[in-house]
C-alpha cells in the first residue's frame, strides 16, 4: 500500500461522519484520527511527526500481523484441501483397483462358465445323440419284435400243422414190440408170419414201410419197436381187431 492511500484511509465510523457532514469537518469528534498526508506531517512539529511514526510502524505491524495470519490460515486451508484431496484421490484409486480386481474376477468367472457352458452344450449335443442312436435301436428292435412275434405265429402254424400231418401218418401205424432182433432179418417175413397168428393176412400192398426205430435211451436191451405203415387206416383198424380178438 502507498503512503498516499493510507494517509487518506479512514475508519468506517469516521466515514459516516464524514457522509453525514460534508459541510463543515472542523469539529468532528474523529477529526484527529485522520492520517496526516506527508505535507502536513512535514509542517507539523518533530514531536508530533515522531508520534505518527509509531502510529505508522503500530498499524503496519497490525496490519502484518493480520496478513500473517490471514496468510497461516490460508496455507493451513489450502493444506487441510490438499490432504482432503489427496486422501479423496487415495481412495478413488483403492475403489478403481478394487474395481478392476472384481471386473477382473468377473472376466475369470465368465471365462470359467463360458468354459463350463461349453461342455454342458457338447455332453447334451452327445446325449441326443446317443439318445437318436437308442430310438433307432430301439425302432430296430421293435421290427424284430414284429418279425418274431410274425415268425413265431409262423413256427406256430407249421408246427401244428407238423402235428396233424404226424397224426395222419400215426393213424396208419402200428408199433410192434418185443420182436427179437437177428442179423439180416426181414421184418416183411415177420409181419406175414404175425398175419398168420392173429387170423388176419397181410398183404405186401398194404403196407407203405415197415421199419426198427432206436430206442430213446441207447442203455436200454431190449429188442428195438418195430413200426409198420399202412396204406390205409381201414387196414391198421382190421390188423388191431385181429389182434384183440386173438387176445380174448
């Protein structure tokens, strides 16, 4: 500040009472508060010069005080906003690192179950798979299923037909047993001679085959059954009637 400008500083109470009196200044109750320019501190006696020095070196060393003071709050401020700021600042950076550990956790994690994903799409890819592959056995199947519930029906038909065909053929047979067994026999000559005991010829045009049939158990001694086949069942009926009345 210049020595001009305080010189012409005032106080706010004297500022009033100027404003209210512009008129006549001569008797204001702060008249002698007014710092004296250096032309009326140069006319006024030593004493009184010596007196405004002291007033001068007091109010600047108030006034240094003050800016001083002012000055310590400032810094003690500014200081107090820069280590707000710096701990704002450390903090956002744990928050970002924090942040960019969990985004990090989280790409892991998305990786893991992209993975995971992945391989529950290619066992269900395989699991329809084998589950086509079992429809079409099991389709397969089914037609064998068919086939042999057709084939069965089949062997069914033809074996019951086998039984008619074989009770057909029985119905002209007759089983002889208990015939001794020779070397080079002739069950023709046999059968004759069984004609003539039971009163009932036979006559070789009546018989279709005339054979010895193995017994079912290979230990078993006694003479092998003798079957005759007829070309009629009339005639097996008239040889059996022979040989029952023969029997009474």
């Amino acid at each position: 500040m210049s020595k001009e400008y305080l010189a012409s500083w005032q106080c706010p109470a004297c500022s009033n009472v100027s404003n209210r009196h512009r008129g006549n200044r001569e008797n204001t109750p702060v008249r002698s508060s007014v710092i004296p320019s250096e032309e009326e501190t140069a006319s006024l006696p030593q004493q009184n010069r010596t007196h405004a020095d002291q007033d001068w070196r007091a109010f600047t060393q108030k006034l240094q005080l003050m800016l001083n003071g002012w000055r310590n709050e400032i810094d003690n401020s500014l200081s107090q906003i820069s280590n707000d700021i710096k701990s704002a600042l450390s903090d956002m950076k744990h928050e970002i690192q924090t942040l960019r550990t969990d985004q990090n956790n989280l790409k892991s994690g998305f990786t893991n179950l992209s993975q995971e994903v992945a391989e529950l799409k290619s066992s269900t890819q395989y699991l329809s798979k084998q589950n086509d592959d079992l429809e079409k056995k099991v389709r397969t199947l089914e037609g064998h299923k068919k086939d042999a519930q057709e084939s069965h029906s089949l062997v069914s038909t033809l074996e019951y037909k086998i039984d008619c065909l074989e009770q057909q053929a029985r119905q002209c047979n007759v089983e002889i047993v208990n015939v001794p067994e020779k070397r080079n026999e002739n069950l023709i000559t046999i059968l004759d001679a069984i004609g003539s005991v039971i009163k009932y010829p036979i006559q070789q045009k009546d018989v279709v085959s005339i054979h010895r049939v193995p017994h079912a158990h290979q230990q078993n001694n006694k003479p092998k059954n003798v079957i005759v086949k007829f070309s009629a069942r009339s005639v097996r009926d008239n040889v059996l009637s022979a040989y029952r009345k023969m029997k009474k």
